[in-house]
C-alpha cells in the first residue's frame, strides 16, 4: 500500500507540471489568437473562487426552514424560489429542490460527468467528480453514506437523483433539534455543502459548540 | 457512446476520497482550465453538449486515468482542433504559425457576471408538441446503444419506470452534440425502484431518478 502511494504521488506530480505547461502554452495561444481576453479568464475564476459556493444554498434552505410560503415555492419553483435570492444562471438554470423527511433521504449524483447546481453550491469537489462516487452512488447508496458516516434506517426510503439532464438538484436537509427560534443567519450556519448534495445531515447546534464558533 | 464515462453501477473503484477544506483549485491550471473551457465555449459558439461528448471521446485508458481538469483539457483541445481554430502542433507549442479565425464572441471581463446570471437555459417552446407521457405513467428506458453522446445511462436501458415528473421541452443532447440542432423534446423524471436496476441485493424501499427525453422511452 506505501509502494502504491508513493508510485501514485510520483505519477500524479510529474503529470501535473506537464499539464500546467500544457495549459500555459494554450492559454498564450488563445490570447494570442485574439479568442480570450485574460481579464475575462481572471474575472470567471475570481467568480467560482470567492463569490459563488455552498453558503449561497446554506441561505436557501435556513429560509425554507424559516419560512413556510417559502418552502413550498421552493418545493413547487426551485429555479424562481431560488432566483429570488439572488442566485441564477449557468448550472443552475433549471433547479429542482428534493425535501429530507423521517421517511426519505435523498442524495444527488452526476453518473455520467459531473453535473452540479454551481450559483448555490460553487463547484464540485474532486470526489464528487470521482469514479468511486459516480460508480457507487446509483448501485450501493447506503455503502456511499456509511463511508460518509451517515447512517439510514432500513425502513427509511433512500433516492438517488442522477443529474442526467440540465436539471439540478438541490437536497434540503431536516432542521436540526433544539433550533427553535433560531434566526435565518445562525440556521444557515448549520448547512453544509455534503447536506445540500445529501452525503451528509445538517450539523447538531452542538456541532457548532465543538467547532469553537 | 458506450464509454468509460458511462460510470453508474461500475466496480472497483474503491473508497471515496475526501478531502477537507478542499480548495475550489488543487493548482492553478485548473481554474485556467475551467476558465478557458468557459470562454472559449463562447468564442467557438458549442454547445454544453458538445463539451461533455468531445470529453467522453478521450480513449478509455485515458479517461479513467486522468483528473477531472485533465480531462476538460482534452475536451477544450479537441473541440479547438476540429473547429479548425488551431492545430495541435499549435497548442502544444503555444506560438501560432497562422493568425486567428474568426470566432462567435469574445467574452470580456466586464460580460462575464452578465453571461454566468443569464446562463443558458435548455428549455425551449414546445409550440404545441403533445406530450406523450404524463405523471404516473409506466415506461422503459430503450435498450438501444447509439455510438454518439446520448444521456440514457446503460444502467438504465431496458429498464422500467414510472414517470413522476415533467421537466418541460428541453434541447436534446444526442442532437446538439452532433450538430444537428436542439431538435427539443419532452423531458421526464423518471422514478426507478432500486431491485428493478439491481436485483435482490438492492433494498426494497430505495429508489434512483433520472431525467430522460421522450425518445428514449416507450409505454410499459
């Protein structure tokens, strides 16, 4: 196992500085070329590092936990309910909102690339993107969330939502116990992106305590 | 295709790796890589579709051996290459031998918040199309297996379902990634019971939805 991942460090750091010559030899091109303007490659990276990510979705759902009318234009519009936040646009034109109840857990893939709701969650990680989640996820969902350390009840329903088309998938996870009264702000705190994608359960407010926050 | 991307229901991948705290990029090709996908999809005017088969046509090996930016790199070069936009000696050299082809658009900074808000929505009007299937009604997913990019996921074909849902008129994709147009038709979430795609092993409660256009079904 220490050979293999030596073997595999190795292969991977060689790989990366070829790929990164690769991609700087073809970025000088392209600007050269006249196809892309630098600014505009700095201004889409800027976007997905520090303005778009989980804590756009953590808002929507602390609202639906909030807010009843809400909830269910979220249930019934994702895509508007969502909009009227403020989050829109590529990857997210067509949003689906699928709600964990005591009897179903839901869990979203992209079997066959990597679809992702980019405005609310950003981008995906890299085991999202992975074989063994895009492989394991559809044939052995409960395998994947043990892994996970989420643990579903025989009895309690699993879906899989495979993102096969532009459609995509937002899970809004159960409200925590011992948050009544809790405002939209202190609830948003407790989403976490693995909630959101459903390989993963809102945090304990106790969670938060742990965390020194 | 019948690719290597073709990943649901596969074995031996092993153990999920995660990582916390992970960064949006692991090094900084891979966010010129995304941001390169993302301009020069405007400026060579293809659609998402043609993006993801130009991935999936990577040789099989390759696919399954490469990380994800790695792979959107492949995509982006061959989708440059066969839009005649530069040669291969070109990119690998990174010093043109001719000057630039015209292209659709070039994205400029000050557009790119605009063109990301707007995104490019699927849906198109149906114009009257009747709607062949409708919540609740059964269907299977065809057992056919086209060479070109298509979403009907081989753990899928021959399978049955039961519709819950109607998403609206969509682009299809075997259509828009061969270049042949959005030819739109109706698109289905269609709710698969876990023993139906997997057997006894399944248990029987769980389920798996996947949208699915209308020509990839038929009444069961």
């Amino acid at each position: 196992m220490a050979h293999d991942d030596h073997h595999h460090d190795h292969a991977e750091g060689s790989q990366l500085s070829d790929t990164a010559l690769r991609v700087r030899a073809l970025e000088s091109l392209l600007i050269e070329k006249g196809y892309v303007d630098p600014a505009a490659l700095d201004a889409l990276i800027e976007t997905y590092e520090t303005k778009v990510g989980p804590r756009n979705g953590a808002r929507v759902v602390a609202r639906a936990w909030c807010d009843a009318d809400f909830r269910k234009w979220l249930l019934d519009d994702a895509t508007a309910a969502i909009a009227s936040l403020g989050h829109t646009g590529r990857q997210g034109e067509h949003m689906v909102a699928v709600e964990n109840t005591p009897e179903v857990h839901n869990m979203v893939v992209c079997t066959l690339c990597s679809c992702y709701p980019w405005p609310v969650l950003g981008l995906p990680p890299v085991w999202y993107k992975s074989a063994p989640y895009r492989s394991r996820a559809v044939i052995d969902p409960r395998g994947v969330l043990d892994e996970f350390g989420v643990t579903i009840d025989e009895a309690r329903e699993v879906r899989v939502w495979d993102s096969t088309a532009e459609v995509r998938y937002l899970v809004v996870p159960m409200r925590p116990e011992g948050t009544d009264g809790w405002s939209e702000d202190e609830l948003a705190r407790l989403v976490t992106r693995d909630s959101m994608i459903g390989t993963g359960v809102a945090l304990d407010p106790a969670d938060l305590d742990a965390a020194g926050s | 295709m019948n690719g290597a991307h073709d990943m649901g229901g596969m074995h031996g991948f092993g153990p999920i790796m995660r990582e916390d705290d992970e960064p949006p990029f692991h090094a900084a090709w891979e966010g010129r890589t995304l941001a390169l996908s993302l301009a020069m999809a405007a400026a060579g005017g293809w659609t998402i579709d043609m993006g993801r088969h130009a991935r999936e046509r990577m040789a099989p090996a390759d696919y399954l051996a490469s990380s994800y930016y790695q792979i959107w790199l492949a995509g982006l070069q061959t989708l440059i290459e066969e839009n005649g936009l530069a040669t291969r000696e070109e990119m690998a050299s990174g010093v043109p031998d001719a000057p630039g082809a015209a292209v659709k658009t070039v994205l400029r900074a000050d557009q790119v918040a605009g063109v990301l808000a707007r995104g490019a929505p699927a849906d198109r009007p149906a114009g009257g199309t009747p709607q062949k299937y409708r919540p609740g009604d059964g269907v299977r997913v065809r057992n056919f297996h086209p060479t070109g990019h298509t979403r009907a996921a081989r753990y899928l074909r021959g399978h049955t379902g039961q519709i819950v849902r109607v998403h609206g008129f969509h682009v299809l994709p075997d259509a828009s990634a061969a270049g042949r147009g959005d030819q739109p038709e109706w698109l289905y979430c269609v709710r698969f019971s876990a023993r139906e795609l997997w057997g006894e092993q399944a248990n029987a409660r769980d389920h798996v939805h996947a949208d699915q256009w209308e020509s990839y079904l038929e009444p069961a």
